[in-house]
C-alpha cells in the first residue's frame, strides 16, 4: 500500500468558503500499526488543517482527532487535539499569538514561551507547518522551537527542531532526542515520504 495518497484536490464554487483550496491526505505509519488522515484548507484569510490518527502499539490502540488553524502566512494561532482510547477521553487546547506567548487550556503556559509551530508527534503533516512557512533557500537550514504534542499522553512540551533543505522537494529533520531523517515533499510542502514514519 502505498504510504501516502493524495486523495484530491478542489475548489466548490457552491462553498461559501469560496476561494478555498481543499486537499485530503492519507498515510500509513511505518513506525506503528496507524493511519493519519489530513483534510488541509487554504485560503486568503488562513489554513485550516483538520484530521485524524487511528493507532495501535503493542497493547495500546488509541484514536486521535486534531485541528489547527493557522493564519494566511502559515503562522500558528490555534490547535485542538483530542484523544480516545481505554483510559476515557482528553483534550488539549493550545493558542498563540503569532509571537512566541502560549496559552494551554485558556491559561498562560511559559514552558511554550518562544515555540513558534506546533508538532504532532508521529504526523507527517505537521512538517508542512515549516516547511511552507519558512521555504529557505537550497542548502540552507533553519531551527525552530516547537510546542511538541505526544499521543496518546496528550503531552506538549518545547523541542528545538532543525530543517535543512536538501532541494526543492528534499529535506532532513533533525532534533537532539529523536535524531536525523530524509522526508521529501510535494509541490505544496506536504511530506510525501518520510524515513521511518510514513
């Protein structure tokens, strides 16, 4: 099967979200037994990314559901993910103001003090949030600081992340605990094939 499919792509003239772009995403997790769907909105006014993540891991299986919105320069402002599996079911809900300050719940969070992305951890999409935010040069690299979200703990925490742009649709991901890996991308800097993930 193949690791991702792009499912399609499509502007409705009947939307009254006229002027968005739509496009679905599928992926197999090779790092687990999972699949993450991906329904990504752009338009003039933003990016809406909304999907799900159903996985299994030994003796956990859990089911996941995200959304995040960014604004029109795929800056983030706000994320929402819950998570269902034999424990009941959680949610967080993360914001930002575009400048490093992070509310948690509704609350100040300084430990996301200076995150600029938000990370779901095992997606392959989330790269995107960089990688069409940032677009540097051929051979050139870039750090950022990331409000990292782990499922199915529900967990967040910073992790300084580095992107290096191999070429135009090649590039390596690297940070200091899960180390170093080739993901190439598709003309929209959605990650197509990613080592050891999807």
């Amino acid at each position: 099967a193949p690791r991702l499919r792009r499912m399609s792509t499509c502007e409705d003239a009947n939307n009254p979200r006229r002027g968005v772009s739509t496009t679905t995403y599928v992926w197999r997790r090779l790092d687990l037994d999972g699949r993450v769907f991906v329904r990504l909105d752009v338009g003039s006014d933003g990016v809406s990314a909304a999907g799900y993540e159903i996985c299994a891991e030994g003796d956990q299986r859990w089911a996941v559901r995200f959304s995040v919105e960014l604004d029109a320069e795929w800056r983030h402002e706000r994320t929402t993910v819950e998570v269902m599996d034999e424990a009941g079911a959680r949610r967080l809900d993360l914001e930002s103001d575009g400048a490093g300050s992070w509310l948690r719940g509704g609350r100040p969070d300084p430990s996301l003090e200076g995150c600029t992305d938000v990370d779901l951890a095992g997606n392959p999409f989330t790269n995107a949030f960089v990688t069409r935010r940032v677009a540097p040069e051929v051979g050139v690299d870039v750090e950022v600081r990331a409000a990292y979200i782990e499922t199915p703990a529900l967990s967040v925490r910073p992790l300084v992340q580095r992107y290096q742009r191999l070429a135009a649709d090649r590039w390596v991901y690297v940070d200091a605990e899960y180390g170093r890996f080739e993901l190439s991308t598709d003309a929209d800097g959605v990650a197509v094939d990613y080592e050891q993930l999807a």
